[in-house]
C-alpha cells in the first residue's frame, strides 16, 4: 500500500470514528465510543509510523550529476552519444517500472 492511498484510509477511518464516537455517546454507550476512539488512534499511530519509516526519493542532483559525468567519460573515450544516452533513457524507464 502507498503512503497516499494509506493517508486516505487513515482519513476514512478518523471521519468513521469521531462520527461512531458521538453516536456511542449520544447513545450513552461508553463500549461503543470507546471502541470507535481507539480503532482511530490507532489508525492516526499507524500513519505516523508509516511516515516516520517513508524512504523518501532524496535528492536527484547528486545522481543526476555523476550519470552526465560517466556519459561524457564514455562519449570522450570514443562511444557514440546517442547510443549512450538512448541506454540512459532505457535504464530510467526500467527503474521507473516503465520497461
């Protein structure tokens, strides 16, 4: 499950729960609205972990920089250019899930 998609259940869930709070209080059953505060917290405790466990993709420049070096490595040392970059582009569609 994606982070996104887990926000919006996480979301889902606290909308159900305050409202089966109030309805456990209205209805003057402590079990009901107890039960309906905690599945929200733990819903809420869930996505912070969640966060707080998210690799993130960091920053591309460092990357991004060292690939153009090796393309003018391999381009300086008599590769064709177009060939290069035309594996460069193939290489990111394949780690993007594309290829």
């Amino acid at each position: 499950m994606s982070l996104s998609a887990l926000r919006v259940a996480v979301f889902v869930v606290c909308v159900l729960g305050i409202a089966g709070m109030i309805v456990g209080s209205i209805a003057d059953s402590n079990a009901v609205a107890m039960t309906f505060g905690l599945a929200t917290a733990v819903a809420v405790l869930l996505l912070i972990v969640a966060n707080a466990v998210h690799v993130g993709p960091g920053d591309p420049e460092p990357l991004a920089r060292d690939v153009e070096a090796r393309v003018e490595r391999l381009v300086a040392s008599g590769a064709d250019e177009r060939e290069v970059r035309g594996l460069v582009r193939a290489a990111a569609k394949l780690g993007r899930g594309e290829g």
